[in-house]
C-alpha cells in the first residue's frame, strides 16, 4: 500500500456526540448545521471572551483565548478551524418538548484540550440562550428553543469499544475517555483490513449525510465526479495537518503539489460507476458576512470503481476525510460522508 505518501496526515481527530432533549417547542430549518453552530459560537463568545470585537481582531489573542481558538479565526476565511460540526440529519422543522435529537463535534488537534469549554457551551446553547427560530412565549419576550443536555459521548468508529461516556445529566461529571483520538494508526490498519478482501478491481460506496458543495474551475460540482472530490479533500487534509497536526506539518503547500503530482493520475482512473446523488438547494445564514448564503450541495450516494492498486494509493485520504468533511462549509456541517465496504 502507498501509505509513505499520507505518512504526513499526523493527524489526531476526536468525535463528540451529543444527546439532547427539548426542553420547549423548538423550530428548525431542515438543515441545522449553520443554526447550531451558530448558537454554540455565540455562547462560547460571550461566556469565555471579556475581550472587545477589536482586541479578538489583534493578532495573536486567538492563541491565548480558549473561546476565540475556535471562534475567531472564523474572521479569517482563508484559515482552517478546529473543528467541524455534525448536525441532526433529521429534516423535520417542529419539535414538540420531549423530542430527542443528536448532533456532535469533530475536533481536530489540540481543541480537544478545549472540552470543559465546549461541553460548558453546548449546556448553555440548550438551557440558557436557546436554539432555532423564537417560538416560545408571546410578542417581543419570545424565546428560541431550549433543550437539556442528556449524555455526551466520545466516538471510536474504527475500533472497540465503538463509544465511550463521557458525561450524563444524571450523574453531572465527566467521566475521563480510555481510547483517545482517532490516529493515522487507526485508519491505516482500516485500510489494510479493506484492501485485503478487496479483489483486483474494487469498488467503494460514498454515502453523503450532509450536502456536498464543492467548486471546481469556478463552478459549483452539480453532478458528482471523483477528481474535484479527491482534489479539494486531499488540500483540506495536508491544510488541517498544518495548523492542527501533531507535529504541524511544515510547508504544507509542497508537499501538496507533491502528492499531487504522485496521485492525481490515478485519481483519474476512478470510475463512477453508479450515480444516485442529487442536488439539495438551500440556504443559510452567514455570521461573518452577515446575509444569506447558499449552502446547497449534493446528496445521496455514489459508486466507484478502480483497480486495487489505484485504491493502495488514495485509500487513506479517503477514509480521513469521513471525519474532516470536505467541501465549502465543512465547519458547519456540510460534505460529511461515510464509506461503504469495498466490494466486487
């Protein structure tokens, strides 16, 4: 397997997951990442931030600030942020007090040094500001929806046990995970375990649970191909190695263009061979440019197919990127996708 092209993806990766319960009448788009991660930004800001809007502008005060390592580089919109949301996939808008709903956190890095202050906000955003469309109460006292924080998890999808508690509203305490993060360890044996059943031409199953909105030559990818998902992806990964990696990756733009030149031929040899995506249009708000944005992106599933060799050689990304995202808005939920078995 041509693992020595990924050995620099020292990338280590912690997946949250939040149960939640409404607490009131909530109202939601159909798409809830912008909603939530806005909400939990906006808690983390006025909780944990005494500083003006011009002192988080200055350099350097997002490296001493807990709250303002994951919010404010959102200022900059060239820069990689620490984390990706996974938002409820649920498309239903309206729920009545004592509905169930689970989104969570990927972390990358060191924001999972973060965790009281991220556990802290995710409480604050159900019980005390609120989430979705105000709703509750009447004329200029209404309120967003409230919710409690029922347990959190950390998720191992790669290895046992699949979960670890990490807090219940029960008991009130976080409880210390055993697993960690997932590693380059983690996905290269997974990949391994893949490719040893996989017959001399493989075929690999994308599922996107969140929509896929990429731009490829200036124009958005309406209909799915495999070089611009492969190319976008592979620059996120070696980017958020940079910023995030264990150690920083160094000069993170040549040795980009080096892989680059090693595995785009052989992207190019991946086939889409089933089609069944298809375009959701939707929008959101932008807190940064304060208006409207299009998020809209593709949904559903895709079959590939390439011999195994090229597999050896573009597994790995492929896997890491289940947990990054990819695509425009990845911090807010979208481009997220799992993998299917490799098959005949």
């Amino acid at each position: 397997m041509e693992d020595k092209l990924w050995t620099r993806l020292t990338l280590h990766i912690h997946l949250l997951t939040f149960e939640i319960q409404t607490t009131t009448r909530m109202v939601l788009p159909p798409f809830k990442g912008s909603t939530f991660r806005g909400a939990w930004k906006n808690v983390l800001t006025r909780a944990y931030c005494p500083a003006t809007p011009e002192e988080r502008a200055r350099p350097g005060h997002a490296d001493t600030c807990p709250a303002c390592y994951l919010t404010e580089r959102e200022t900059d919109p060239e820069a990689r942020k620490p984390y990706a949301l996974r938002p409820p996939l649920t498309r239903e808008t309206d729920f009545p007090p004592g509905a169930r709903l689970t989104f969570g956190l990927t972390l990358f890095g060191p924001a999972w040094l973060l965790l009281p202050y991220i556990l802290s906000a995710v409480k604050s955003m159900g019980e005390v500001q609120g989430v979705g469309r105000r709703v509750v109460g009447s004329g200029p006292h209404k309120r967003r929806g409230r919710f409690r924080l029922e347990a959190a998890y950390v998720e191992h999808p790669l290895r046992t046990p699949l979960r670890e508690l990490l807090y219940t509203a029960g008991q009130k305490m976080v409880f210390v995970p055993q697993n960690g993060a997932i590693t380059a360890q983690d996905i290269q044996e997974t990949a391994q375990a893949l490719l040893a059943a996989m017959p001399l031409t493989g075929t690999l199953h994308l599922r996107f649970r969140t929509p896929l909105r990429i731009v490829t030559q200036g124009k958005l990818m309406r209909t799915f191909a495999f070089v611009p998902f492969y190319q976008r992806l592979v620059e996120r990964l070696f980017l958020i190695a940079q910023e995030f990696g264990d150690p920083p990756l160094e000069d993170a733009r040549a040795a980009l263009r080096e892989v680059m030149t090693a595995t785009l031929p052989l992207a190019e040899q991946v086939q889409v061979v089933e089609d069944r995506t298809w375009w959701w249009d939707l929008k959101g708000y932008s807190s940064r440019l304060k208006r409207e944005q299009p998020m809209g992106g593709l949904m559903g599933e895709a079959v590939l197919q390439a011999p195994k060799a090229v597999w050896e050689a573009l597994l790995l990304p492929i896997l890491w990127g289940q947990f990054t995202h990819v695509g425009k808005n990845a911090v807010k939920g979208q481009g997220w996708y799992e993998i299917g078995a490799i098959r005949r």
